[in-house]
C-alpha cells in the first residue's frame, strides 16, 4: 500500500480546509493586535516617550507573528493552487496595497527613533497607523467579496479569466457589503489592540486605548449583526446542483452549481455551526465589558474569542465553497475540487505535524518570557534595546 493511501483525499481535503482555517485564524490573533496597536498609536500615545511604549509593547514579536501570514499564504499556493491563482489575479491592486501598507510597518519600527526630528517621528506614526489600519480594514473586505463571490470563470482548459481592468477590479471590490465586513474587521483589530494595550501598558495609555477599544467593540458588535442580515436577505448563497464527488479530480467544471437562496441555509443543514457566531457575538460583548471594567487579561482572551468566532462563522457558513463565481456559478472554487493532488496534501501534512508544534512552542515560550507591562522607564532607560 502506498503511504499516502492511508488518510483518502476527501480526509485530506477537509484537513487542508481547516487547517487553513487555523493559520488564518492564527494571524488574526496574534498578528492583529500587532495591527491593532499600529492603528491605535497616534490616539494613545500622546507624547513621544508614550508612543514609544506603545511601540515597544509589540516590538519584540510583531516579526514572529508575521509567520502566520506567511504560513497562510503558503499554504494556499501549495494545498489549494486555483485558489491562489485566482484570489491574487482578481485582488491584484487590493493584496498590493496590503503588502504596501505592511512594508511600512517594519520600516517604520526600525526608522521612526533614528532621528530626534519631531516632524520624522510623527510621520513614521501615521505610517504605522496605515501599516496597521489598511491591511485590516481590506482583509475584510476581501472576505466580503469572497461571500457575494468574485467575476471570474474557467475556461475548458482550466484557465482562469478574471472580468474587468486592474483599476475596475480594485473598485469593484469597494461594494456596500464588502465595506461592511471590511468595517467590521477594522473595527475588531482596534478591539484586540485595544484588549493588548490594556494589559501591556500602564495608564494613561491603557485607559485611552480602553476607552477607544470600548467603541471598537460596540461598532464591531453592530456591525456583524448587520452583515448576518444582509447576507440573510441581501446576498445570494451557492450550492451544488449535483451529486458532490469529495475524491474526485480537481477540476471545478465538473461540477454543477447554482446561484441562489441565502449562505444562511447551512444552519438549518449544520444546526451545530452556530456556536461560531455566537463565540464571536459572546466575545465581543465581553471584551466590551473586560474593557470597561478593565479586566485586562480577560478582555484579551475574549477578543481572541471573537475574532475565532466571527472568522469560523465565515468558512463553516461557506463550506465547501471557498471561493464562489459570480459570473460563471459552474467555475466556483470548492474544497472538494480546487485542492493539490492527494500526495502533495499529505506530505504537506506530514511536515506540518512535525513543525506547527514547534512553532506553538516557540511562540509560547517567547510570551512568556516577554510577560510585563512596558513602562516609561523602560524605553527611556534601556535606549539601546527598545524602538
């Protein structure tokens, strides 16, 4: 028997599914408080020696949480190639305006403190908040299209055709819903950078970044309920017309799907999967009330609470779909048909069973060794070390 016949490609496939699932979600919770710090930064730190405790309080892992993001997008080019392909032909100029305002962000922290130059630092601010407020604001809005689906169809030879120019498809993507959902994952990094602050900083930053993350979370809040709504009554849902096929070849126009009814019909298929919006409505109500009450290490791990949540409620809502076409239903993307051969998934698997461990480990270990508030004295002090 070959070896990697003992997991079938159907296994596989859904594996592949959730553990892109978990890198995603991965980089929004570690990642996004980076974020969320970022575009927090010229509100709560009023002066220099207070930005640069701002700073400081992600300075030693925001390039460690940076992994995920890389884990994600390689994951997607190795388990799930059509997906890549057409994710970052039809989002070209969006996912080039993320990697722009990412790149601000490690130039920003190494070059802000190089100059004493009070115009130089205030600058290097705002770069950060843009490093940190844009990339959150368009990966919402991304998963926003993803749910009405993406122009773009297949031809006979597997071909991918994107509709419109390079401009008309980056304005394209700014559509009512889809600033809703890009709304409210801003709206949820501030909350989690707000939730960190609060437990890295002393006041008067802490209290400001609570005050700020206490909106944060009532905008997010609203803001979700209002996109369940929508996408209830305002969105078309897609589904297989056809007999789904999990082991066979990778080729989407073998299957037949259609267009219509609502993405909310999987609760009544899948009554169990709404626990994942209520873990994102729970969350947020409760970091809402942590930060109030300025339970610090409580907030933060009910912010994690929500992002999990309303990140889930995203992928089990569409599943099998992870990439619907708007124009051609037949070319929607699916995990049953648009993933890498059964080999290729369970080497990828193999080597993720021995490497994500280590990875957590590291990670945790780092944490803990970083334990602590960042104070004044600290970056005032130990001018060598600190941003």
């Amino acid at each position: 028997m070959i070896l990697h016949d003992l997991i079938s490609l159907d296994v596989l496939r859904v594996i592949w599914w959730g553990l892109l699932g978990v890198l995603l979600i991965g980089f929004a919770l570690t990642d996004g408080f980076d974020m969320g710090v970022g575009a927090l930064l010229p509100f709560v730190g009023k002066t220099d020696t207070e930005r640069r405790v701002v700073i400081n309080t992600v300075g030693p892992v925001w390039e460690g949480n940076q992994v995920w993001f890389i884990l994600g997008g390689g994951a997607i080019f190795a388990a799930w190639p059509p997906l890549y392909a057409m994710s970052f032909s039809g989002f070209y100029l969006a996912m080039f305006l993320v990697l722009a305002a990412l790149i601000l962000r490690p130039v920003g922290f190494k070059y802000r403190s190089k100059r004493e130059s009070a115009r130089w630092r205030n600058g290097w601010d705002w770069a950060l908040f843009i490093g940190g407020f844009v990339p959150a604001l368009l990966f919402g809005v991304a998963v926003g299209n993803v749910l009405q689906g993406a122009p773009f169809h297949l031809t006979d030879d597997l071909l991918p055709v994107y509709e419109g120019s390079a401009f008309g498809k980056l304005f394209g993507l700014l559509n009512p819903f889809a600033l809703l959902a890009g709304v409210v994952s801003a709206a949820m990094i501030v909350m989690h950078g707000a939730a960190w602050l609060g437990l890295k900083a002393e006041d008067p930053i802490a209290g400001r970044a609570r005050r700020i993350g206490l909106w944060a979370a009532g905008v997010a809040f609203i803001g979700y309920a209002l996109a369940g709504v929508w996408l209830a009554f305002g969105i078309d849902g897609y589904a297989f017309a056809s007999e789904i096929v999990a082991n066979g070849p990778s080729n989407p126009l073998f299957s037949e799907v259609d267009k219509g009814g609502s993405w909310l019909a999987a609760y009544g298929e899948r009554p169990w999967i709404a626990i994942a919006p209520a873990f994102g409505f729970i969350g947020m109500a409760m970091a809402a009330l942590g930060l109030k009450a300025r339970r610090d290490i409580g907030t933060l791990l009910w912010s994690k609470l929500a992002i999990f949540g309303v990140i889930s409620s995203v992928g089990l809502t569409m599943f099998p779909f992870i990439l619907p076409s708007s124009t051609d239903p037949r070319s929607s993307l699916t995990v049953w048909d648009a993933s890498s051969s059964h080999l290729t998934l369970f080497v990828m698997l193999v080597v993720t069973v021995i490497f994500m461990p280590l990875i957590l480990l590291y990670t945790a270990w780092v944490y803990k060794v970083l334990w602590g508030k960042v104070t004044e004295d600290d970056v005032t002090t130990d001018t060598g070390a600190m941003y």
